[in-house]
C-alpha cells in the first residue's frame, strides 16, 4: 500500500467517533466530587480531581486528560507555568516557586482540529483548590517526587512500582457519583461522563457572557481561519477567564430537560 494511503487509512482509523452530544457539566458536581475524596484521599482519586479540574477550565477532550488506546494525553512537557512574566522551570525549580505560580498554559500537539502546537492558558481562579493554576501544579509536584519525566503524562500515579493512568471511565464514575447525590440539578447516570467537563466549562463561559470568539479560542473549535492568528494565552484575554469559570459555574437543568440543541443556534440568539 502507498505510505500516503497507508498514513491516511490509520488516521482514519483513530479519528474520535460521531459526536453524541453530552449535558453540561455544573461545577457543584464537581465541588461535591473534591468533598467526596477529601474525606478519603487516595493519590489515585486526587490525581482524578485534579484532571477533573484541568479538563473543566481548559475545555479537555477526555483524550487529552485521560489515558486511552486511542489517544495520548498531556504530558509534564506540555505544561508552562510563570509567576507574572517570569516561566517557571517546572521540572527543576523548588516547590515554593510553583506555589507562586500567577498562570499556567497547556500545550497541544496533537489534537482533533489538527492545529499542532496551540497553546491555551489560563491565570488563578481565586480558589485554593478549583483553579486550572493549582491543579497542574499540584499534579506537577506529585510527579516530581514520584521521579517522573517531561514524557510522563498528566493523569500518571505511582501508587506503586509501576505507574498507572486515570482513564476516562474512573473520571465518569466519580462524577455520576456526585450528580446522584445532587438530585436537584436533574441529572440521570446517562447524562454525566467524562465529556461532561469540556461541555460544563463552555457553558460556564457562556453563562458568564463570554463572547464566542473567546469560547472557541479556548475550547480550540475551529471556525473561521481568522482564529489561526490569535491566541488564547494573550494575557488580556485570559486575566479573568478562570475567576469567571468559578463564578459562573453553577447552573441547573429544568426537569426532564434533554440533551442541548446544537452550540451554532445558542450563539445565533445572543446575536
């Protein structure tokens, strides 16, 4: 078979299957989830919190924060944080530095829109613990100390000899956990997965009147070719993304509500 073919067919092959639309995730779900592991923390479920966190305010794809067959999820070497416009060597500075961190960036070099090497960050949301800012650096602190590499991906813990990789099933069971244990957001075990938290950040923005240009950059739709020439960690932009995430997470869903109608009317009605 011809190289080009061969390339061609396996991309193919790995593509992510037909979209089939997900609930947004509310950010009581995942508040109650932290609780929930909080009372009986394992380096397992932290780890699990902390990408459930990462994934909510980057707008994650469950390939990009959770191991599968299919995908490679982010790595340490993805990762950039900074103290104001100081970056930080997160592989080697002291952990008093990381602690300082004021932002904190993901890059993607391998994702859906094909865009190599889009970078998307974020600064602190003002929560100790929800916050994208916090989350990478805990999560970068523990696999420091567990001898990791800048090849060593986000979702690893080494409980262990052998490192291990949360995958998206333990992230969906968590979460339906917690939305059971919310009836009034008028959640079913169907309508919560690890998908959740991609579609719970966009309507976090949304709700907080984030403008759709803004939306897509950081949730890297791809729409018009103008977006290759912005970009989502220009200061001005982010500032006051994450602390408008926190604010405005917390929605609910009128009672037998079904899955949102497609993202391209919402956007035509705030026009």
């Amino acid at each position: 078979m011809d190289p080009r073919l061969a390339a061609l067919f396996k991309g193919m092959s790995n593509a992510d299957p037909a979209p089939v639309r997900v609930k947004p995730m509310p950010i009581q779900v995942l508040h109650h989830a932290q609780a929930t592991v909080q009372l009986a923390p394992t380096d397992l479920l932290r780890c699990i919190m902390d990408m459930a966190w990462i994934a909510f305010f980057y707008l994650l794809r469950p390939g990009e924060y959770c191991k599968s067959p299919e995908n490679t999820p982010l790595a340490l070497k993805d990762v950039s944080c900074s103290i104001g416009f100081r970056k930080l060597d997160i592989l080697h500075c002291p952990h008093q530095e990381l602690d300082r961190a004021t932002q904190s960036s993901l890059t993607f070099d391998d994702q859906k829109n094909r865009e190599r090497g889009e970078t998307v960050a974020h600064t602190r949301s003002g929560h100790t613990i929800a916050c994208p800012t916090r989350a990478l650096v805990r999560r970068i602190k523990y696999l420091r100390l567990a001898g990791a590499g800048p090849d060593t991906y986000l979702c690893a813990v080494r409980p262990g000899l052998r490192w291990i990789s949360v995958t998206s099933k333990s992230v969906s069971s968590l979460l339906k956990t917690s939305a059971a244990a919310l009836p009034n957001l008028n959640y079913g075990p169907a309508d919560v997965e690890a998908r959740s938290l991609r579609a719970g950040g966009a309507m976090a923005l949304l709700c907080g009147k984030v403008d759709r240009d803004t939306i897509r950059l950081v949730g890297r739709w791809k729409s018009d070719a103008m977006f290759r020439y912005l970009h989502a960690q220009a200061l001005p932009l982010i500032r006051d993304l994450a602390s408008t995430m926190l604010q405005h997470g917390s929605f609910y869903l009128a009672p037998g509500a079904d899955v949102p109608a497609p993202a391209a009317p919402l956007f035509a009605a705030q026009e």
